[in-house]
C-alpha cells in the first residue's frame, strides 16, 4: 500500500502538506459557515478563543518537553498554525453535532442568520436545570472528541505529525537524535527548543521517564488532557451562549476572560502529573 | 442548487464529521508497519488496527447523527418547518 501510494506522487513530503493544508483548510470551511450562519460576533468570540486557548497551552506544552511538532511550514509561538486552528474546527463541528443528537431537529432551528435568538428554556434537560445541561452536552462533546484523538494520536506518531517524548530515564524532553526526519523535508523544531518554561517543568520529573502511562503507544495524560480541554471550553462557551440577557460585547469578554484563566490552570494541571 | 445550499448550511459538520473520520480510516490502511511498531502497543500493531477501532470510536456519532435526525414516517408527509425547508 505504502509503494502504491508513492508512486502515485504520494511521497512522505506532500503527506505531511497535505496534512498541514487539510487542517487550514477544514479551519477556513469551519470559519466561512460560522460567519454564515451565526454572524460575526460569536464566530470572533469563539474561534479567538478556541485558537488562542490551544496555541498557548500547546506552546507551554511544547516548551515543557513533552512532545514537539517537527517540519511544518506555519507555526504560531512552538505550535503549527494547523494546530490551533484544526482543534477549534473541530470542536466547532462537535459542538453542532452533539446538539443535533440531544435537540434532533429543534437544534436546525439556531442560527442567527435565521432570526434565532437563545431562549434557554426551550433547550435545558433535566426539569430546567442549567448546569446539568451543561455539564452532559460537555461531557458528550468532549467524548465524541476523544473518540476521534484515540485514532489521530497514534496516527500522528506513525506519520511523525508529532513526536512525545521518550519514557526513559533522565529524560524529560526531546533531544538531539531523538527524531528521525521521517515524512517532511523542512527540519524545524527537531528538539525541544530550550527556555526557562523547560527548566521549570523539568523539576517536576526529576529522574526522567516522563508520562510512563502510555495507551497505543501514546501518553494516558494526553487523553485525559483532551477531554478535560474540550470539556471545559465548551461548557464555558456553552454557559456564556445561554446567556440570552447578556449582550455581545459582554459574553465576548467573559469567554475571552475565562480563557485567559484557563491557560496557566490547564498547563500547570494537565503537563505537571507524571502518569 | 437550494437543496445544496441547504445541507451546506444544516449538515456541513456532519460531512466534516465523516470526512475527518474518512481520513483517519484511510490513513490507518495506509500506515506503514515499520512506522506502526514505533507505538510499541501490543493491540494496534498493524495500520488496519486503528481503521478498525475507528469503525468503532468515531463512525458511531455520525451514525447517531443520521438516525436522530431522520424524519419521522409520520411527518414525511408534512411540509418542514420553514428554517428546515429549502427554498421552492
């Protein structure tokens, strides 16, 4: 299959700008029907903040040394560009599908473009309950998500989209050799670039062999950081849509707010535990 | 025309959805077994492995997709409600 493939012109090189460009271009599809659909201001206020949360904790992650994204063409602080933006593609497609699977057709019917305005009456389960609500349509969007991140994480690995860092002792970030240039030409971001974030997360591993816990072959804490992740961002988002007395510029500033509070609490939480 | 329209509007993640799922099903076929033994995992030791987990873990929300959004019998008769209906 592998030969077939490359002989199709499918060598390891456009494999890796096609994954690159397929990740931008599902963020642009995403992008394009949000402004369609639902206007310019929950498209802003969502994709800034679903874009700015995962850059930066994927950078803090990143700097930390627990894993590295080698030989891509954009990159936004130690992060592809594709990263950021594929994830909140992702969560913004989840987060409608979940809907439509709880609301069935009452969920067609939420658009701003069509004249909906959020009456939360209409859509909490539970007799009324908000926070209960919220919670399981959070938890299911954050389940279908991890569901997909079982099958892309291994997948990244194989492809070298991204390389964690070897269980070994006295390891606790990638160093020289540690990537071999498989599937890309462009050798950037080959080791983990050193900074004072390295240092500081490095004591917390003292005799290496950093997240020994792995599941095919892939750290347990990235799992449970990517459910704990698109948990908490969608129940926030969630929370602040149902907001149906608060105006644009207010629900915009309290996501962006809470955001800005969920990068140090999530990267010290979720990178510090040696699983 | 109106009928395209339409689905981009109202399913457009579903058919992301699928094509997510579409991409990871074919790039497990396509994983190369020396590549494949990188994970060290003694469940997914072969690229067809995770294509077939992933008939599994993602296929089933599209699926669930579909099936909640399908049109009762009872009102297929019935014209839609006019946000769910294309344009005549």
């Amino acid at each position: 299959m592998t030969a077939f493939l490359h002989q199709l012109g499918l060598d390891p090189a456009f494999l890796k700008s096609a994954f690159e460009w397929s990740l931008l271009s599902l963020f642009l599809a995403c992008l394009v029907h949000s402004f369609w659909v639902h206007g310019p201001h929950r498209t802003v206020r969502e994709f800034v903040a679903g874009f700015f949360l995962t850059a930066f904790c994927e950078s803090t992650g990143v700097l930390s040394g627990a894993y590295i994204y080698p030989g891509f063409t954009f990159y936004i602080f130690a992060t592809p560009v594709a990263n950021p933006a594929s994830w909140i593609a992702t969560v913004y497609i989840i987060i409608e599908v979940t809907n439509r699977i709880v609301y069935r057709d009452k969920a067609l019917r939420t658009y701003e473009a069509d004249g909906f305005r959020m009456r939360k009456e209409n859509f909490t389960l539970f007799g009324g309950s908000l926070v209960k609500t919220l919670l399981v349509l959070a938890l299911l969007d954050a389940v279908f998500a991890l569901a997909v991140d079982i099958i892309l994480d291994p997948l990244a690995t194989i492809y070298n989209w991204w390389v964690w860092v070897p269980c070994s002792p006295g390891v606790t970030d990638i160093g020289p050799g540690v990537v071999e240039p498989y599937n890309f030409t462009r050798q950037v971001f080959m080791t983990t670039p050193q900074t004072w974030i390295g240092d500081f997360f490095a004591r917390f591993f003292p005799n290496g062999n950093r997240y020994p816990t792995r599941v095919l072959g892939i750290p347990l804490i990235n799992f449970i950081a990517w459910l704990v992740f698109v948990f908490v961002f969608t129940f926030q988002f969630r929370f602040v849509e149902f907001r149906e007395t608060w105006g644009e510029w207010k629900k915009t500033a309290v996501l962006w707010a809470l955001v800005l509070l969920d990068v140090p609490v999530m990267a010290l939480a979720l990178i510090i535990p040696n699983l | 025309m109106d009928r395209v329209k339409y689905i981009l509007k109202y399913h457009l993640h579903v058919i992301l959805y699928l094509y997510f799922w579409f991409g990871l099903f074919v790039c497990g076929l396509a994983a190369p077994r020396h590549r494949v033994e990188e994970l060290g995992s003694s469940l997914v030791s072969q690229g067809w492995h995770l294509s077939l987990l992933s008939l599994f873990l993602v296929l089933p929300v599209p699926l669930a997709y579909l099936w909640r959004m399908r049109r009762p019998r009872a009102r297929r008769g019935e014209k839609a409600p006019l946000a769910d209906r294309p344009a005549a």
